[in-house]
C-alpha cells in the first residue's frame, strides 16, 4: 500500500480523502488526529465548526457512506481497527454533527421493531445536497436553514419532512423542532403568520393543517386523517386520542373552522378537509387557481364541449324531455328553487331516465346540459367500486361531497350524471349474508343519506329499472320512461343519419326493422365507412343487410307479400 503523504491538496475532496486514508486502522488515535490537523481545519471551516475532532468524524461518515447507504458501529469498527468503547467515547461529537445537521441517523431498519437509539442500532449517512456541494467542489456547505421562503416553499420543505418521519428517519420530537424551526425561520411570511396567529395552536395541530394545506395545493380535497396520526405518534393511544378529538369535534383546527371531518351527513374518523373558511383563511388570494378545479376532471364534460344534436322521440317522452329543458334554464331554475325553499322544501332535483337500450337517453342528459348551459359530472359504475375494504363506500362518499363543492363554487349549478344507475343503485342484499352484501347495503345506505339531503340536479340513466332497489323510487322526483320509438320517429331518425335516404325508403326501413336510435347509428357509420372506403354510396338492399347485422338473434328476412313462384 502506498503511504499517505502530505501534499498540495487543493480541494476539500482532497482534504477529506487524505484525512480518511490516514484514519484507516488508526484506531482514532491522538497521534492520527494531530496528523490531519491541518486537513481538518480545512474541513471545519467549510462546515462551519470549531472542532477539528467532529470534522474528521464528518470526513470518516462521508467517506464510508459513499460505498453504503449508511454507516453502522460495525463499519466504524472495521474501518477503524478499535474497539466499540473506542467508539462510544466519541458519541458526544456525532451528536453534536446530528444536531448541527451534518450528518443524519438513519432509522429505517429499526421501523418495525421501535427500539430506542442505541450505538448498535444506529446507523449514520451524509444528507445527498452536503454529498453533491462537496463532490461539485462548492465553496460554501448548503444552508442548513431555510429563510425567505414562498408560501409554496414552506409546503414543500414540510412535505420533505413529514416523509423523512414517515421513513422514520426522524424521531417526532426531531420532527415537530424541525417543523418549529422552519415556521420561525419564516415567521415573515404571510400564509406562516397566519398559522400562527391562532393562539394556543399545539404543534401537532400546526402540522395536520400544513398537510392538509400542502395536500390541498396537490389537488387533494381531503387528507386520509388515521394514515397522518399513524406517521405522527409511534404509539396507538396517541393515535386513537387524536382522532377522538376529531370526532367529537373537540379539536382546535375545528374551533377556528378551518380543518374538519369530510362531511357531515357521513361522519367518520377517516378523512379531514380544509372548511371553506380555512380555504378563504390561507389561499384567498389564489383562490381562482384552486376553486373549481374540479371543472378540470376526467369526469367533467363541459356544456360548451358537447356537440348538438337533433334527438327524436315519441310524443309522450318529447313532452317530458321539454318540460325538464325548461325547468333546468337558469332562471326558471332559480325561480323554482328559491320559491321551494320559501315553502320550507328540498330544493333538489333528481330524475330517473329509464327504458329501452339506444332509445337516447345518456344523449338526452348530454343535449339538455348543451341547452341549459349546464356542466355534467359523469359517474360511471365502475369508478365507484373497488376491492379494498371499506374503500367503495369512501369512493361513493366522495361522488356526493365533490358534487356539493362543485355546486357551492360554481355560478351554474352542474349535473351530476349515474350513468347506468342500477349498477350502483342496486338493490339491497339480506342482513348477514356476505362482507360484500354488507359493503353492498352500507353504500345504499350513503346514497339515500345523499339523496334524501341532496340539493342541486341528478339525473341517473338505466336499461335495467327493476334492478333498482324500491327504497329509491320516491327519492326520484321525475321518471321518464323511453320507449323504442314509433315508426314516424324512427323515420325522422334515419333521416337524419343518412341524408340521401329518401323518404319513402326512410319509412320502408323504419317499418320493416325494429331498431332503437343507437342501432340506426350504428348502421349509419357503416354507410359513411364504405362511402369513405369505396367512394360509392351504399344501396337499401346493402343497409338492409346492415339492418339484419344489428340482431344478435337473427331475424327472418322480410318476405314480400305474394306468391312464391318456381
């Protein structure tokens, strides 16, 4: 092995190096230190310290941490050649660089096990933005402090922190100084006095609020309130004492009304949400980026996005589909609704849209939205189940919570649309059956909870009435059935699909087939695809055939009316 010589080093890297290849089976003797004083200052300047003993400790940590992802007692051990008592002589200047934040103990092996710190369970590693100044050659340590930060700043470098605690990487009386420090480094920014200026807030009530806070900013409505107190207190009496507080509404964030439990009408210990008010307190200023955003969802159709389209109905529906189109124009809307609470009455509207398959009744929802200037909240069935425990009645939970926001944020209230409504509406199992029966009956028991407090306009679509439990046909104001329609409508139909039918052959196909609205498009796309194709327009005998492919059970060719010949 080449001895270590002292020479022109000209970087701190060099310093280090030099001083961690003199160290190797030193047995951190004194002679070895005083050889390395001169390196060591130099360490110790760029960390800002006084003892040269703590910066070769910095240097030794640096080193062997950048073969592992932490240094344990046996590496020291190892590296050093020495004894553990050796080492534990020592322990005042680790902690002296863990307080300094210059070196961090690593807990996440002990994460099951919650045992206390002690020298054989600790492991130690260098923060990643000290490792990258050093190897970047900057001439200055990263600032161990953060000042003058944005609103938006304070947030992130919190959420950094709850993470480190949730990896156990820090103990929660380390967490909540770091949280102390970062408020008081800060104490000048807006959204930081606001926080503190609710006196006698605890600490632990000052990091829900910044979680729910940050997580609002992510687009988050709620904060899943049992996984936070679990990251928060290691032990579960803790735990269960913070989420009573909750329950019976005894915290302080819901005396100030600025955090509080999701709902009302659901009440549960599982999710908190920043109240209007908190909303108001923290992020008026920016409210336009945040309120309404769910206008921005998947789930969303805007009014002005959907394509009109002339719809054709028998008499009976047509009557009803214009009265609920005129009902649903704002100012009649208004006018009905501020008169029925005048009378002490819910003003809510649900609807049921039932009948035959294709007969227009998802298409109907679409074009009155397009003629109220209404935007839909679409639900479909599948986005309201799921496998895990408990998580379809939160997810059914959500839909009317979400709803009733968008409603109170926006100036036209919206539609909230269960397409295929018997897939959620189902009807309810017998007691005792089966946990998914449950499941099943809890979740028809939040929607006629929902419904039965409900305000704004529902409509819900089905092929499959009878699926519907009976419990839900009063809570549904309007129900218009939809009938296949006639042969004049559906004349009028294929019209206006295929233009250059005439209308003889319009009728000659409506009588002979009895097809819904949705099969005549289908057969409708046909045509254009050979047009398209080909360039040669489809004959009747050719839609015909098209006709006969819409029945899955094959239907008798029509047969004209005569005499068979041979």
């Amino acid at each position: 092995m080449v001895p270590v010589q002292e020479k022109e080093l000209n970087t701190l890297l060099d310093n280090i190096d030099f001083i961690t290849r003199k160290g190797h089976h030193s047995k951190f003797s004194e002679v070895f230190q005083k050889s390395v004083s001169k390196q060591s200052q130099v360490v110790s300047n760029y960390l800002g310290i006084t003892s040269e003993r703590q910066s070769i400790w910095f240097s030794i940590f640096l080193t062997l941490s950048l073969q592992r992802t932490s240094v344990d007692l046996e590496d020291l051990i190892h590296y050093l050649d020495c004894s553990v008592i050796n080492v534990m002589k020592y322990l005042p200047d680790i902690d002296e660089l863990v307080k300094r934040k210059l070196i961090r103990k690593d807990r996440h092996d002990r994460r099951r096990r919650r045992v206390p710190d002690r020298l054989n369970s600790l492991r130690i590693y260098v923060p990643e933005d000290i490792v990258q100044s050093i190897i970047k050659g900057d001439p200055s340590l990263p600032k161990r402090t953060k000042q003058n930060l944005t609103k938006y700043e304070v947030m992130d470098i919190f959420s950094n922190l709850l993470q480190e605690r949730d990896n156990e990487l820090l103990e929660y009386r380390e967490f909540t100084e770091e949280v102390e420090n970062l408020l008081g480094e800060n104490s000048d920014v807006l959204f930081v006095k606001k926080i503190t200026s609710f006196k006698k807030l605890p600490i632990y009530d000052k990091i829900i609020l910044l979680h729910v806070c940050s997580q609002f900013v992510q687009n988050e409505t709620s904060v899943d309130l049992i996984g936070l107190v679990k990251t928060l207190y290691p032990d579960t009496e803790t735990q269960l004492c913070n989420r009573r507080e909750f329950m019976d509404g005894k915290s302080k964030l819901q005396f100030y009304n600025l955090v509080d439990l999701e709902t009302e009408n659901f009440r549960s210990d599982r999710n908190i949400r920043l109240t209007e008010n908190g909303i108001n307190v923290f992020f008026q200023e920016d409210r336009d980026m945040f309120v309404g955003r769910e206008m921005k969802s998947k789930d969303i159709i805007l009014h002005k996005n959907i394509i009109e389209k002339p719809l054709f109905f028998n008499e009976k529906e047509r009557k009803s589909l214009d009265f609920i189109t005129d009902l649903l124009h704002q100012e009649n809307y208004l006018s009905v609704v501020n008169r029925m609470k005048d009378m002490g009455l819910r003003p809510g509207f649900t609807i049921l849209f039932h009948g035959f398959p294709g007969t227009g009744k998802t298409e109907s929802v679409y074009q009155i939205s397009k003629s109220t200037e209404r935007d839909i909240r679409k639900i479909e069935c599948s986005s309201t189940k799921s496998k895990w425990y408990g998580e379809s009645e939160r997810l059914i939970h959500d839909v009317f919570v979400s709803y009733r926001k968008m409603v109170e944020t926006s100036s036209v209230t919206p539609i909230l649309l269960f397409n295929e409504i018997d897939g959620v509406f189902g009807t309810r199992k017998t007691v005792g059956t089966s946990s998914v029966d449950q499941t099943e009956n809890s979740i028809q028991t939040i929607i006629l909870d929902s419904l039965d407090n409900f305000q704004g306009i529902l409509i819900g679509t089905t092929n499959l009435p009878k699926n519907l439990d009976p419990s839900f046909e009063r809570r549904f104001l309007y129900k218009i059935f939809f009938e296949k329609p006639d042969s004049q409508s559906k004349s009028l139909i294929w019209k206006s699909k295929i233009p250059s039918l005439s209308d003889e052959e319009c009728m000659i196909l409506s009588e002979r087939y009895d097809l819904s609205g949705g099969q005549i498009d289908n057969v409708s796309k046909k045509y254009v695809m050979k047009e398209i194709l080909t360039g040669y327009k489809s004959t009747l005998s050719e839609i015909e055939e098209y006709c006969q492919e819409e029945y899955l059970v094959k239907k008798p060719e029509y047969r004209k009316i005569g005499f068979r010949t041979s």
